[in-house]
C-alpha cells in the first residue's frame, strides 16, 4: 500500500511467510529540483545516488530551455528543505590555480565524498577541498605521470581507493592515497593467485576502513578471466572466481560481474546465477539466487544486475524475475524483500526503470533512481524496518502475559501474608 505524506511515500508490505516490512521512500529529487537557490535551472538530470551518513549525494546536470547545458555539481539531500551544495561549477581545481571543475563523476560513499572531477584537458581525483591524484601525479615506482583514472574512486577512514594508468597496459594498478602519498596496491606484476601469470585491468574499488575489494582480470580474452580481491593487512586474497563452486553445491557461480561492494571486509557481488557475498572468516556464501522465488515478482529469480552494495548483513541488489521484469531488492537473514520493481508506481508514477550504486546502502537506508514513463526521473531514499512475526509476536505476547499474571499472583500472596484476614465465622465448605 503506497500513502503520500508531506512528500515521503510510506509502503507498507505484509507476509503472513515471513518477517513483514515497513518500507518509507522518500523522494529526495526529481528532474523539477532546483540544484540551488542560485541557479535554478528548469530541469535537471540526476545520476545514481549513494548513502552517506544519513544523506543521498548524487551528481546531477541542469538544464536551461532549449535543451543549452548551464550547471552541475554534487549534492545531497534527506528530503528536507534544499538540496545542499557539496561541489559546483563555481569551484576551483585543488592543484590547478585559477581553474573551475566543468564535470564531476559520481561520488562515493564514505569519507569526502571522493569523486573524479574534470574540465577540458584536466582530470584528476579528489576528496573535499583535497587533490589526491592528477595528471602531475607521478605513477608510483614508475616514471610516467598517470594519464587518466578510473570513474569510480571509493573513500573510507582508510584513504581513497582508485583506478588509473599512463594509457598502457603495463601502467595500470590499482592505488592507494593517505594524506601521506599513494602507494601501489596491485598492478600488471601482481600475481593473479588463481593462475600462474599476473594480473592486466581492474575494475574501480570499494574500500571499507583499511580494506579494498575489487574485481580484476588476469585475460582480457575472457570474462570468466577474472576474480573478486580483497586487499587486507597489508596482502592481497582471492575470494572467488568464476569457477568457485555454488555453496550450495549444484555447479559454479558463474561469471563475476564488474562490481564489488564492501563493507569491513565483507564483498558481495554479482554472477550469472545469484548475489554473493565473501570474506576471509567465512569463505563464500550465497545472498540470494535463480533457485529463488522472487518476492512480488513471478517465479524464480532468473538474471541479476552487476552492481550489488553491502552494509552491515544486508545486501542490496537488482533482480529480474521469470519474466525478465526487474526490480530492487534487499536480502537480510536469509529473506529476500522487496522495495519496488518496474511497472509499478510511486506516488501515481509508474516506474520505467531502476538503477542502484555499490555505495547504495548504509545501514537501513538504500538510495536509487527511477525513472517513470512520464518522463521523470528521481532520487530515492528507502528506509525499511524490520516488524517482527505474527509467530513471534505471539510468543512475546504470551511470555508477557506470563509474566504478569506471575507478578500479580506474587503480588496477592505478598499482601496477603502482610495483612492476614480475619478467622471465618462460618463454616468451610468441604467438596
């Protein structure tokens, strides 16, 4: 059941199976959002969100009549007031004097945000107000400059994680920036681990305190060629392949997908069959996969997106159903819930299409976009909360019921020895 209240839509899901959930979006920004007081652009156009400490940041474009680009930045937004500016067009390069950004990649979740910013003939990656790599920046222990970076740096307690090279094979890697300087943490010399040879491209990272998941390959010739990686203590491991038995023992799980999310440690990811998650203490373990009914769907789950994001124990993803429709979901554990899929509607709008970022989740709150078939698009904030179940409830109620008629009787038997009755002046009754 979907309620509009003061501009945050309540959906109310019930299971009498299972742990039913309450689940609030929010609308944080739509194409009719101005980006600030300053600018106000008549539309704007909203890519992927992530979650950042209770708010949505996301980056977004203006646009002024006649279709004429005008103005961009970062933002973010809980669905209260304004949006807040986090970056513009008005902002100076770190590193570069007297030069303004003209485009900004998406931002990270974490500490910053992290983000690639641009204009012409200038790239680089920054945190804040902070340069931490640019086209000055000397790749490290080689002689080369980096050329160019991966569009998805990621940010924690930890330092920025990131993608770049000098434009060849051999100068590719995968870095680390502390405030202290950038160091390597894997390149085309890193053992691959699952085969003899060494490593050749790198997807962008997620990185959660001092740890750094990413996917690698070490073919180009094949996507089966590649493995998920945890940078952890100071080493690097293998957490799976595409060749990694299913835990649930029918088969492999499949070609990996391009992205990882990371939470302490702990990746989920994507296959050709399911949603995974893997860690060092646990091994790998099964989110959700195809021998899986899909909630509020049709039949069993039959594809999954690339991209999944992880927090705490709750894995966030998208998922098609038997009819190949998709839809957004979280698996919490063991249960699979849904927050909305395509065709359905969010305040009178029909959803066309869904889109999530690694960084989606934090604890309960999932950001995403959707676009309508009006032709709007939107940023989202999910929040849902566990209810417990009828059973449970029941059983609560009954140890509560317990335990008053527990009190009450100890109560009486209290009194009673404290002010004893009077002897009876008439005869007991006797059965």
């Amino acid at each position: 059941m979907f309620r509009l209240l003061s501009g945050t839509t309540i959906v109310l899901l019930f299971s009498a199976a299972a742990q039913a959930d309450i689940i609030t979006l929010t609308k944080i920004a739509d194409r009719q959002t101005p980006l600030d007081q300053t600018h106000l652009v008549e539309s704007i156009n909203p890519h992927d969100p992530v979650m950042a400490a209770g708010s949505v940041v996301f980056n977004a474009e203006g646009g002024f009549p006649g279709g004429f680009s005008g103005w961009g930045g970062i933002y973010s937004g809980n669905g209260i007031g304004a949006l807040t500016v986090l970056h513009d067009y008005d902002d100076f390069i770190p590193g570069l004097p007297g030069q303004v950004f003209q485009s900004f990649g998406p931002p990270s979740r974490g500490v910053g945000p992290a983000f690639r910013g641009s204009r012409a003939g200038w790239v680089g990656i920054y945190r804040g107000n902070e340069k931490v790599a640019d086209l000055n920046t000397r790749i490290p222990g080689r002689t080369e400059n980096f050329t160019g970076f991966g569009s998805n740096p990621s940010s924690s307690s930890g330092g920025v994680a990131f993608t770049g090279s000098a434009g060849t094979i051999a100068s590719r890697g995968l870095f680390r920036w502390t405030g202290d300087g950038i160091s390597t943490l894997a390149d085309t010399s890193t053992p691959a681990l699952a085969v003899s040879g060494s490593l050749v491209s790198f997807r962008d990272p997620s990185s959660s305190l001092d740890t750094v998941a990413f996917v690698a390959n070490w073919s180009n010739s094949s996507d089966a060629a590649r493995g998920v990686y945890l940078h952890q203590n100071d080493q690097l491991h293998l957490l799976a392949t595409a060749s990694s038995p299913r835990p649930n023992g029918a088969g492999v799980i499949g070609t990996i997908g391009d992205w990882v999310s990371n939470s302490l440690g702990t990746v989920s990811f994507s296959t050709s069959f399911g949603v995974y998650k893997a860690d060092l203490a646990h091994g790998l373990q099964t989110v959700v996969d195809n021998t899986m009914d899909v909630p509020g769907g049709v039949g069993k789950f039959s594809a999954f997106s690339e991209t999944t994001s992880i927090s705490g124990d709750v894995v966030a993803f998208l998922g098609y159903d038997a009819l190949r429709n998709p839809g957004l979901y979280y698996a919490y554990g063991g249960t699979v819930h849904e927050v909305i899929s395509v065709g359905k509607s969010i305040a009178g709008a029909q959803v066309q299409q869904l889109n999530i970022t690694t960084g989606a989740i934090d604890g309960t709150d999932i950001a995403f976009r959707a676009a309508f078939t009006d032709g709007n698009t939107a940023i989202y904030k999910a929040t849902f909360t566990l209810v417990p179940e009828p059973a449970s409830m029941i059983s609560t109620g009954l140890g509560l019921a317990l335990t008053l008629a527990w009190y009450h009787r100890r109560r009486r038997t209290r009194r009673a020895r404290e002010n004893p009755e009077p002897p009876h002046s008439h005869p007991k009754s006797i059965a």
